[in-house]
C-alpha cells in the first residue's frame, strides 16, 4: 500500500492506494503548528478506523505547497511507517514534459493533477482545481504541461471581501436561488458563486481560443463538485485527480526513491 498526500493551504489530504486503488482518503486542515507526532496520532486514528494497518504501508508520496508541513510529514512518514517519502517536484520523472518559464516554480498540486489528467484523458486538457486558490492548467496534446492561470478561489474571495467591507457579514458558500438577491447574505452569495462560475466560463474560454482547438475540462479540489453543478463546460469531475499523481509520480520514480527503511 502505498500512503499519498496531498498539502493544500488550507486542507491536507491523505489517501490510501492498495496498487492503482484508492481504498480510503481523508481530510484535515493544514495547520502548521502540528508537529510530526500529532499528525502521526492523527493519521493512525483514521487507517485503524478503516481497518488498514500501518505496517502495510510500503511507501508515501507527498505534494505540497506548504514547505513548513513538508519536512514535517517525511518526519512522520517515517517515523509512524517505517518508510521513506517521495517529495514531488517538476525535477522527478514526470511522464510529461513542463513547459514553464520556471519548472521548479510550478506547484505540486498542479505538477499532479496533470500528470493524472493526462493519464487518463490525454490531451489537450484544460485542469480546473477549486481550493483556497482557483487555478487553471493546461497540458498540450502531446503532453506537454503548458502553464495556465490562478486566480483567488471562493473561500479566499468571500473572506476577503468581509474584511474589507466593515457592514458585510461572513456567509455560507452556496448558490442562491435568484441571481438578484433579495437580503445581504444572497447578494454577496450570487456575486461570488456565479461571478466564479462566469469568471471560470470566461478563461476557459481564452484558454480554448488560444489553443485553437477544444479541450478536454477536468475539474478537482474542495468546491469542484458544486462549480460542476453549475456549468456545462466541465467535461468530468476527479476529487482525487492530485492525490493520483501523486501515486502516478511515486510509482514512475520508487526505484529512485526505496520506500521501505530498516526499522
């Protein structure tokens, strides 16, 4: 079996491949105060709860975009599995070339996610990930990974605007049921949900005309299952489209990187 992370800002995901099988996946906040021990703690409590057994973890995969909960989490991959951990970087054996200005400035979390979304759809592919930050990747045809956009996501965008505005209060991300909101709380519901939705129709959009030809539309990441409700642009949903190349990545490169240290 093999553990697979993935840090975002503010989740971090866990997931547990029995080979290519995702058997369980798990959500915590990414809380940098954590030490290796507590996370350790954490993570057991949720693979005993599903029944998996430490010792059947042969390896760990990490994506992240967090650098002071990396070093912390090869900690506690090996100190609570007994294993070495693979760090993702556009260094490593992709299966796909990276075609931006500054590879190694290219996110994990997005290195991933088009490296599975190519996997499994080819190209060309338009990969929309929702979490605190809403970018956009493009991998080419020939799979070659493009670059593509980021832009402030749902949660960054709502908190944002409260701060800001003394009278605006914090509101619950959802669609209203009118475009015209008829309270506070709607109104700032209805700009920010269907001005993400607009926003995210509009560079897709750019992105296809630049390209000169359509695309397949991936969306991932904490809000992809609602924003997919709400267009018909997104072509398929992949909650665990990072947390798969993460796996991809680990897989192509283990021999580089033994899983499995002397206890």
């Amino acid at each position: 079996m093999l553990l697979c992370i993935d840090v975002g800002n503010t989740h971090t995901q866990f997931g547990v491949y029995d080979r290519e099988k995702l058997k369980n996946d798990y959500r915590v906040s990414s809380e940098v105060v954590r030490t290796e021990d507590e996370i350790g703690i954490v993570v057991l409590s949720l693979l005993e709860h599903d029944g998996i057994k430490p010792r059947n973890i042969e390896g760990a995969g990490i994506s992240s975009v967090v650098p002071n909960l990396t070093g912390i989490l090869e900690r506690m991959s090996q100190k609570y599995f007994g294993c070495g951990s693979m760090v993702v970087n556009s260094e490593l054996d992709l299966g796909l070339k990276v075609g931006y200005d500054e590879p190694l400035a290219v996110g994990s979390d997005r290195i991933c996610a088009a490296v599975a979304g190519y996997k499994k759809y080819g190209g060309p592919l338009i990969i929309l990930d929702f979490g605190t930050a809403t970018t956009f990747d493009v991998v080419s045809g020939d799979g070659v990974y493009l670059g593509g956009a980021i832009a402030p996501g749902l949660e960054t965008a709502a908190a944002d605007l409260q701060r800001r505005a003394a009278k605006l209060p914090r509101i619950e991300l959802r669609f209203p049921e009118n475009v015209i909101g008829k309270t506070t709380v709607k109104s700032m519901q209805s700009g920010i949900m269907f001005g993400a939705v607009d926003a995210m129709e509009g560079i897709v959009r750019r992105i296809k005309d630049t390209l000169g030809t359509d695309a397949t539309v991936i969306a991932t990441g904490g809000y992809g299952k609602i924003m997919s409700a709400h267009t018909g642009i997104i072509n398929h949903l992949e909650p665990a489209l990072v947390l798969e190349g993460v796996r991809l990545i680990y897989e192509k490169n283990h021999r580089k990187h033994p899983s499995r240290k002397s206890r």
